[in-house]
C-alpha cells in the first residue's frame, strides 16, 4: 500500500497530538507534579481586594514603616517604636510559592517592638511575608519577599 503526502501529514499530527495527550495525562496523575492553586479560594480572595488595598494603604501612610529583615537567628520584624505593644493584634503569614507545604502563619505577640521567626522553621530560598495587623482600630497589611539562603 502506498502512503501519499496528505495521508503522512494527518498520521503525523495524529501521532503528536497522541504524544501530547500522554505527557499532560502523565502529569496530571503523577503525585510527584503538585498543581496546587495560589490561593485556595481565589473567587473570595479577589472579592476583598478592596479592603486589602486600603490596609496596604494605610501601612504607607505611615510615618514610620515596620521592618523585616534576614537574620541567621531567623526572621526578624521590628515594629514602629510609637505603637504601644499592647495594643497590637495580629498575624504574620509566611508563604512560600515553590510549596505550599511550607507555608505558615504565626501570631503576633510582642513583648518589646521586634518579633523573631526561628531558623528552624524556615528553608532557604523565596519567602513571601505578609502583616496583617490592627491598631487602636485601624487595619494595616505590609508585604515584602525575602530570600533566605
């Protein structure tokens, strides 16, 4: 049987959609490729975009901003010196984009202005730090990406 052109182009995509086909189901199945979603609840978080806006807006009007930096002890975040630390109430949220798995979330309790994440809980590489934290009734939220080695 003799095979023209147009019947060897049709084979060939035939073969590489089949050929595609496999690869995206091999993903798909395999534990060891993890397709996890950003955010979990994407509709809802998009949902208060605006109230988180107007917490970031309210971290940048102030005067004095918090710090966070890289430590070998850990994460440590200094607070503005003008807070009265009682009245402080929040949380921290570390995230880490290449795995959820390590993702986590520490109260915010001060007994002077600065906060230490242990070494030992963190893993070198891109952390994402979020603050959210309320004051004297007022809701602040400060981001910033550390890379830790």
């Amino acid at each position: 049987m003799k095979i023209n052109w147009g019947t060897s182009i049709v084979i060939a995509f035939g073969l590489f959609m089949a050929f595609i086909l496999f690869f995206v189901f091999k993903v798909q199945s395999n534990p060891k490729y993890d397709n996890e979603l950003v955010v979990e609840e994407y509709y809802k978080h998009d949902a208060r975009f605006q109230e988180e806006m107007q917490k970031i807006q309210s971290a940048e009007d102030l005067i004095v901003k918090p710090k966070i930096e890289a430590l070998e002890k850990g994460i440590k975040i200094t607070f503005p010196s003008e807070f009265k630390l009682k009245n402080i109430k929040g949380k921290v949220s570390l995230y880490r984009p290449s795995n959820k798995k390590l993702d986590f979330e520490i109260p915010i309790s001060l007994s002077d202005s600065t906060l230490l994440i242990p070494e030992n809980k963190l893993v070198g590489g891109r952390w994402d730090i979020t603050l959210n934290w309320s004051y004297e009734g007022k809701e602040f939220q400060f981001k910033e990406v550390l890379y830790l080695e």
